[in-house]
C-alpha cells in the first residue's frame, strides 16, 4: 500500500507541477494579450491622431490655394458697364452695356472658347460664350446691375480640361459714365 501511496504522491506532485505550469501559460498568454492589444490601440490611435492632422494641413492648404487662385485669376477678367445715356430699362433703372473679356494675353492664347454663366432666371440663355480670341473673348449684354458671382469657364484649346474661376462682378465691375 505505500507503493500505492508514493505513487500517488508522485503523480500528485506532478499533477500539481503540470497544472501551476499551465496557470503560468495562461497569465503569460494574457499579460501578452493585453500588452499586444494595448500597443495596437496606442498605434491605431496615433495613426488617427497622424491622419487627422495631415487632413487638416492639406484642408488648410487646399483652402488657401483656392484663395490665392481666385484672387490671381479675378485680376484675369475684365467687366465693364458703359451707361447708355437716357435709355431706361422697363423697370425704370438706368440701362448699361455690360462688357466681359479676359486681361490676360498669354491665356486668352491658350484658350478656344469661354463661357460666362448668370445664376439668374432673368438671363435668357444664363450661358454665354463667346469664341473671339482676338477681342479677348468679349460677351456683352445689356443690364441694369450686376450678379454677386460669374462662373467663368475657360475651354483650353488643346485640352479636354475647363477651368472655372468665379468671379466678384459686383466688387470688380468698372462703370465707365458718358462726359457729359
């Protein structure tokens, strides 16, 4: 029976052996598992906080481009009203001709067409386009006031790309008065 006995206590021992070593791989798979979750997390988080940032850099420059952009091309588009002296519109208002054209030579030679777009109802097409590279792409119309913004579209001649600048026409408009 003490054969049985020491047995018994040898397979007990190493049964408790066995089962402490297991625990230990089991606190070590999860302290891992924690330290390895926790390095993920740190990482997607800072590559979010990176990520973020650079959004908001390039929304930043993105902006101030487009800044810059108008107000170079603005500088590109000419607008002038000449009053027609003692000629009234039928709402009464003083009646102009309303010239458009570009400034620019070296990109009225780039160009085949442009187009002048009124976001107004009152303007029957709201598209006018004019092809006269040699008048610097003139479009006139008669009018009493102005549109806050045009929508200039520029047609590259050698391009399938159009540029659209929008431009001020009620900041930028030139009236040019009859001497009387």
């Amino acid at each position: 029976m003490e054969n049985k006995n020491q047995n018994f206590k040898k397979h007990s021992k190493t049964g408790t052996i066995i089962s402490a070593i297991g625990i230990i791989m089991v606190l070590i798979s999860v302290i891992v598992f924690i330290i390895v979750g926790q390095n993920k997390e740190n990482e997607i988080t800072n590559t979010k906080n990176e990520l973020i940032s650079k959004d908001s850099l390039t929304t930043k420059l993105n902006d101030t481009l487009q800044i810059v952009k108008q107000l170079i091309q603005t500088d590109k588009i000419q607008c002038v009203a000449y009053l027609r002296k003692g000629d009234k519109m039928p709402n009464g208002l003083a009646k102009y001709d309303i010239t458009f054209s570009l400034t620019d030579s070296l990109l009225v030679s780039k160009l085949k067409s442009v187009g002048y777009y009124f976001n107004s109802p009152l303007f029957k097409p709201q598209l006018k386009t004019s092809i006269d590279s040699l008048n610097s792409f003139k479009k006139s119309y008669v009018g009493y006031g102005c549109i806050d913004t045009v929508r200039v579209y520029l047609n590259y001649k050698n391009l399938t790309k159009t540029d659209t600048l929008f431009f001020p026409m009620c900041e930028k408009i030139r009236i040019e008065l009859p001497i009387q």
